[in-house]
C-alpha cells in the first residue's frame, strides 16, 4: 500500500509540473502575440561613381622611344707627314676653340728644306743647260753623218748617250725638287674643314715625329645618334621604304623627322631617321642612326657627347583604340560599363607609348571603357557614370 501512494504522489508532482510549463508556454505566445515585428529596412546597392571614355578605333602611327650618345660623324686624328720642331702655331689651338676651314693650324721648321730647294733649284739650271747643249750636239753630229756623210756611226751613238744621260739628270732633279716642295707643304697642316678642337698635344719648339697624332678634330655640322631598338620592336614597328629592292641587309628606313631630347627637355633638336647602322647578335638588338639637323637647332644646343632620348616614328596602323595605360591591367583586361554595371572584357594590347596602350581587338566600337583608377572592383557593380569623355592618343590620360 504505501509504495501506491508514493506512486501516485509522484505522478500527482509530473502533472503539476506539466501543467506549470505548459501555462508558461501559453503565456509567453500571449505576450509575444501582443508585440509588434520591426520593420525590414532594406540597404540601397551602392553605386561606384566611374570615369568614362567612348572607344573609337582610328589610325596611329606608332612611335620608338630610345637613348643613345650624340656623335660627330667626322673625326679627324692628325698627324704630320714629315718630323720637325713646331715653330708656330694657330693663336687659337685650345680644346673647345672651333677653327675654319684652311686656316694653319701648325707650322714645322723649313729653314733646311729651303735651302736643299735652293740647291736644287740652281743645279736643275746647269743641268737643263747641259741637256740642251748636249742634245744641240746629238742633233748637229747626226746630221752631218746622214746627210755629209761626215763622222762616223760610233760618234753618233755616242753624242746620243750622252744627251740621254743629261736628260735623265734634268729628270731626277726636277723630282728631287718636287720632293722638296712636296715636304714643304707638308710643313703646313691646316684645318680640312671648319672644327672643333676636342684634343691638342702640341706646343711650339717642340719636335713632333712623322705619324705621331697631336691633334684630334670633330665636325660638328653633322651629328650623329645611334639608338638602340629591341629586336621584335624594330621588326613591328620600324618603317621601311617599300619602293627600295630587297637585300640581304636592311632595307631603306623611311625618312621620317625625329625629336631628340636631353635632360628631360632643356636641350632639343630635331633629326632625320638616316639608316641602320648594325645589327648586335648578342643582345638581339637593331642600332638605328639619326642625323641631326644643326641648322635648326634653337637656344641651348644638342651637342656631341651628350646622351639622348630619340622619339622616332614609326608604322601607322589602322584601327587601334588609345586608352591610357592605368584603364588596362596587366594581364589584358579592361572594365567597361554596360548597362549601368561593370563588366570585364579581356583585350589585346600590341602597343605601349607614353601613358597610352592601344588595344586592337575584345572592345567593341563605342563601348564605354571605364578609366577611373580601381582596385578590384566587384564584377556587376553598379555604376554611377559621368558624362562620356573623347580621348584619343596625345591627351593627358
């Protein structure tokens, strides 16, 4: 009997128990019933405000960008032909001075020169009036054997010899005197153009010896640039004359006018595209020469020595599309705006110049190229856009 009532008195505790939760449960929907929900408050998407330029293939002409040293094309080393003490010389013979055309530079020692023409000049008279004598001779001892039947053969032979050996006499002495003259205006070195003096190892009374350099000359009316090109830049980009008939070497390179530049800008001149000089193996790399016009030079000079920036233009191609380099990645893609959302289009690039790539193929004509500066932008953004901008190659990008 009593483990009955213990039973039931814990099943008596259950159902009170149950009936407690149960009353709370109902309570807590009554009170949660009488609450209101919050309202849903729904973000706007956000918008990124874009840059936009319109794509418009047209026709560029490509240009080279390279640097190279400024040359004079004639350099002249002299020497003297002849040794000798240096007995004057050009009051202006200084490194740096620009001496004209034929004026004397330097003067060698002639004293014993002149007298051995002196000398020689003398015995040349005596011999040419002993030939003349001599031949007088010949003629008149060959007459009277031919025509008086006087004197004998042997005599005529001889007076002949005679007048040959004086003859040849006169001959060596008027060489000898040529020499002498030849020596004496080798005695005088004069400037073969109007030059600059870039080296001088002479002074007056000192000995020069025959072959040794002493003076070193530079034309400076025509200057020279050899740049260098890369190789697959040279084959795409380098203009050639189509008219010049092929060769195993290079063909005539278009004379296109090119800017030469020093130290960003403060020197300027302006060239022609000249030639190709050569072609280095090792570095796969095509030297060009660039003749610069002097005669248009303005204000601070190109001058030789000075390394250069040479901006050279080359092919025009047809339908290529300037954009400025930041709007292209790396790796080829551009975002566009398309419908009011950013899309990626992959692109090809075969041209860099100056802040602008020029893209060839992936954009259609007329799509709005995004040229804002952005750093991984969502793909199908939406897009704020401003008012379409022209830009073509040359405008700041």
């Amino acid at each position: 009997m009593p483990e009955k009532k213990k039973h039931k008195k814990a099943m008596t505790k259950a159902l009170l128990c149950t009936l407690v939760l149960l009353g709370g449960a109902v309570s807590m929907t009554a009170l949660a019933s009488l609450k209101k929900p919050p309202k849903e408050n729904v973000m706007p998407e956000l918008k990124l405000a874009v840059d936009v330029t319109a794509s418009r293939p047209q026709e560029v002409q490509s240009m080279i960008s390279g640097y190279g040293e400024v040359q004079a094309l004639n350099t002249v080393a002299l020497a003297p032909e002849r040794s000798g003490r240096v007995v004057a010389i050009h009051p202006r013979l200084e490194e740096g001075e620009v001496i004209d055309a034929g004026e004397v530079l330097f003067r060698l020692d002639t004293e014993a020169l002149m007298l051995e023409k002196t000398t020689a000049t003398r015995r040349l008279v005596t011999l040419t009036r002993n030939r003349d004598l001599l031949k007088k001779e010949y003629e008149r001892t060959q007459t009277l054997f031919e025509n008086m039947k006087t004197g004998s053969l042997t005599a005529v032979e001889t007076a002949e010899q005679n007048y040959n050996s004086a003859k040849d006499s006169v001959d060596q002495q008027v060489y000898v005197l040529a020499e002498t003259n030849l020596n004496l205006k080798k005695s005088v070195i004069r400037a073969p153009f109007k030059a600059r003096v870039k080296t001088v190892s002479i002074e007056k009374e000192h000995y020069v010896t025959a072959g040794t350099e002493v003076i070193t000359l530079a034309d400076d009316a025509i200057l020279e640039m050899a740049v260098p090109i890369k190789g697959d830049e040279a084959a795409t980009y380098l203009a050639f004359d189509e008219n010049s008939a092929p060769a195993t070497w290079f063909g005539t390179l278009k004379k296109n006018r090119c800017q030469v530049s020093w130290t960003n800008g403060m020197a300027t001149a302006s060239g022609t595209l000249d030639r190709v000089i050569r072609y280095d193996t090792a570095s796969r790399t095509v030297y060009v020469a660039i003749r610069i016009d002097q005669k248009k030079q303005v204000g601070f000079p190109v001058t030789e020595g000075m390394f250069c920036k040479a901006s050279i233009p080359g092919r025009t191609f047809d339908n290529l599309i300037p954009l400025p380099s930041h709007a292209v990645s790396y790796d080829g893609k551009v975002y566009v705006a398309e419908d009011g959302r950013l899309k990626t289009v992959q692109v090809d690039t075969p041209y860099t110049h100056e802040g602008f790539t020029y893209v060839s193929s992936g954009l259609a004509p007329g799509a709005m190229v995004i040229t804002s500066r952005l750093t991984s932008p969502l793909e199908g953004a939406l897009l704020t856009i401003q008012a379409p901008k022209e830009l073509a190659a040359g405008d700041t990008p």
